[in-house]
C-alpha cells in the first residue's frame, strides 16, 4: 500500500470549511478504491496567522511542505489584515512558497461540466482547455522587487528567460500528449499567448516556443496575440486545447475562462514544479460568507482531484490517478444532477450538502442519487 503525506494549509474566511468538505470527499474516495493510504499533516498559515504571530511564512512551514508528497492549499488572505507597507499578506505567501518550491507551471483547467451555467449561448462541442501560466517569471519576477522614486514614477520589470520559457512550453507540449485534444476536432494543439507583435519579451517567448515545438511534430503549434485570444475564447472557445503564456497573461486569461464554465466557484489549480506541486481553488477567502455554509467547494474538491491525478503519475501508481478520476467523475455527476448546487450556481445547496452529494455518489459507485 502506497502511502503519502500531505501538507494542508486550511487558510482564511471559507478555507477551512471548504477544506473539510474536501478533505472528506478525498477520505471516501480512497476507501472506496482502496490499496492507498494519505497522512494529512495541517500548519497554520494566512492572513488570521500573520494577525496573531506577526510570521508571513515560517520557515517551518515552508519545509514542512518541501517534505511532503503534495501540498493542498485552501483560500487564504484577508483584506483587512496587511503588512506595514499596506499591501496584502496573501500575495507574500502565495508567491514565497512559489519561489520556495519552484513551481513554475501554473495549471488551470478550464472545463465546462454539463449542467453547470454559462453566459455562452453556443459552447460548440464544448469547453476543455488548459490555460498554463509560466508561474516565477514574467511581471511577477518584479513582486518585490518594482521601484517607486520621489513618489513620482513606479516601475517593473517583465523578465522572460530561456531557461524559464523552455522548460514551461516542455511541460505545454507535455500535458497535450496527454490530453484528448481540442473538442472541436480532438487536433492536440498548444497555443502561445502572447504580445509578440509589440514587445521584445514576448517575440522572445515566441521565439522559444517555436524552438521548442520543433520537437514536438505530432502537436499542432500556433500562436495568437492575448488581445486575439481574449475574444477568440468567448466567440469559439472548443478551438483550443492548452495555452502557454508568461504570469500577468495567464493570470487574467484563466479568470476570463472560469467566467465561462460557471464561475471560479468551478475552478480548481495546480501549480507544479519537477520536484514539489501545490493544488488549490483559484477562488478568494470571501470572508463575507465564512461559517454560513453556503461557499462552493466544488473547486477545492476538483483540486484534490488534480492532486490525485498528479500523484498518480509522478509516484507510478495508478491507485492514486483512479481515486483522482473518481473524485472528479462525482462531482461531475453532482453538478449534471443539479439537485445539490450552491447559490452561486444557481442552486440553494448548502457546503456541507454539495460535499455530501459527492460523497454518496463515490460510495454508491457513480450511481445517481435517487
């Protein structure tokens, strides 16, 4: 039986209750396929964290999570909880635990579920993207770091190397092999986004990409202009598989998607790198309706999933991938259902209830609830 420590890191606001919900979908899921076993170590970090210790990230966090097998991270920050400077706490933690573990690709499937809403009034053949944000580099290699002189002008600075950009479009052309292709046609395609036509950074990026696709035959390569892709994914977003691109790129394109399959309450994430990944909601704390149960935990739920996914392919163990496939099959049949959804999308379904629909649909094998 193969066993694996997980760092669990509950948050702010909705965090915590998220996170039980989730951690319990992920309990039944491995009784049910069975030869597994997970440890879940929890560490207080956040915004409620830094307010009582005055510690951003402990050291001992930080290398807590270096020795885990995975790290589950639920929503974190507050907005009324900052640093001396004024900024928010969230980013230096998010960021500094990015930076410690070297998770450089950030993953954001954007997947529209049958049953969940969308603003489209054609979806095609539907909606199954990858938006992958290169994670340490681009303006984020600025966070810390901008300048600001006689209270007068404000700089940063977007860096863009080789080294960084080669081993991200690797991990694009990767994670398309791996996938079925785009639903328009099943053609596996990687897209760079980019501002090639302005910016010396991003024909450089571009520049690589191709060098890098060269490699790659049986991928279709292309690249479109972030302005192009902005429009493109509403008008005919089953023309596109996995998209590449540096962070600020990534960070807006993947919250347009989620605008798409029904909200960042459908949003789960993966940040990965070649030795440590972190899974999380792409969603905020909301504070403004933590203890009310009525936050979705769908994300947090799917982004235990990827976890799953992630290792059962990194640790050769195919236990680990069918439990991943089986959290996501029942929350995809909970979603269809509809009987079990919160306010957010459209239901009146409370946390609690969302994440017992899915447990029951684990456990009685993916039947309908009757």
């Amino acid at each position: 039986m193969n066993r694996y420590r997980i760092a669990v890191l509950p948050g702010d606001g909705i965090g915590p209750e998220i996170m039980r919900t989730a951690l319990s979908v992920l309990n039944s899921a491995v009784s049910a396929v069975g030869g597994l076993q997970l440890e879940f170590r929890e560490y207080p970090l956040g915004a409620n964290h830094y307010r009582r210790t005055g510690e951003v990230l402990p050291d001992a966090v930080v290398e807590s999570c270096r020795a885990a097998d995975a790290v589950l991270l639920s929503a974190m920050g507050l907005t009324d909880v900052r640093l001396p400077d004024g900024t928010e706490v969230q980013p230096q933690i998010i960021v500094g635990l990015r930076r410690a573990l070297d998770l450089y690709a950030a993953i954001r499937p954007i997947k529209l579920y049958p049953g969940a809403p969308t603003p489209l009034k054609e979806v095609g053949r539907g909606i199954d993207f990858i938006v992958l944000r290169e994670n340490t580099e681009g303006l984020f290699a600025s966070f810390n770091g901008g300048s600001i002189v006689n209270n007068q002008v404000a700089t940063d600075t977007l860096v863009v190397t080789r080294a960084g950009t080669e081993r991200i479009v690797e991990f694009a052309f990767r994670l398309a092999q791996q996938r079925q292709g785009r639903p328009i046609d099943g053609r596996r395609t990687v897209t760079c986004v980019d501002k090639a036509n302005v910016f010396r950074s991003y024909a450089f990026f571009r520049k690589i990409f191709y060098d890098v696709a060269a490699r790659h035959s049986d991928i279709t390569a292309e690249a479109i202009h972030v302005d192009a892709m902005s429009l493109y994914l509403v008008q005919n977003p089953s023309a596109y598989d996995v998209l590449v691109m540096e962070n600020m790129f990534g960070d807006i394109l993947s919250d347009l998607g989620a605008g798409l399959i029904g909200g960042l309450g459908l949003g789960p994430s993966g940040e990965i790198g070649d030795r440590h990944a972190m899974f999380q909601p792409s969603h905020g704390s909301a504070p403004q309706i933590a203890g009310m149960n009525i936050a979705n935990p769908l994300a947090m739920i799917l982004s235990t999933a990827m976890m799953l996914d992630w290792l059962g392919e990194t640790k050769g163990d195919p236990k680990a991938g069918e439990v991943g496939k089986r959290i996501e099959a029942a929350a995809a049949q909970a979603i269809a259902e509809g009987a079990t959804l919160t306010p957010d999308l459209g239901g009146v379904a409370g946390t609690k209830e969302v994440g017992e629909a899915v447990r029951r649909l684990i456990e009685s094998g993916g039947h309908p609830i009757g």
